[in-house]
C-alpha cells in the first residue's frame, strides 16, 4: 500500500484486511506515496515483487534455499 495518510482512494487498513483471507499475503508500504505507488514508484514495486517471488516461489510454496 502507499503510505496511511496519503492513500485517500482505499484505506490502508482496509486492504491489509486481505492479510487475513490470503495465507501467502505480505503488506508492504511504499514510502511517499499513496493509492498508486505500483505506478509512481514502479521501481521500488517491482523489487517487491521480486522479492516476493523469490521467497514464495512461482509455484506458490515457500522457496527453500
């Protein structure tokens, strides 16, 4: 999510609520932005992501290493 005070479309605390429903979920907050910081700080989403892949695997399971 972007930060709580500055996402003014969909609280935060509303989407962390997915937290709940999705077991391999993770929240992260991208610094200094709001609703669409996948857009306005690309760079840092997609280190997310790729992180997230790297510690699930594309199969969903926790990777071993």
């Amino acid at each position: 999510t972007g930060e709580d005070a500055l996402d003014r479309v969909v609280p935060p605390p509303q989407t962390r609520r997915y937290l709940k429903y999705f077991p391999h979920a993770r929240h992260a907050v991208i610094a200094r932005t709001g609703h669409l910081g996948c857009l306005t700080k690309s760079n840092e989403f997609a280190e997310l992501v790729r992180k997230f892949v790297d510690e699930i695997g594309t199969d969903g399971r926790r990777a071993t290493a």
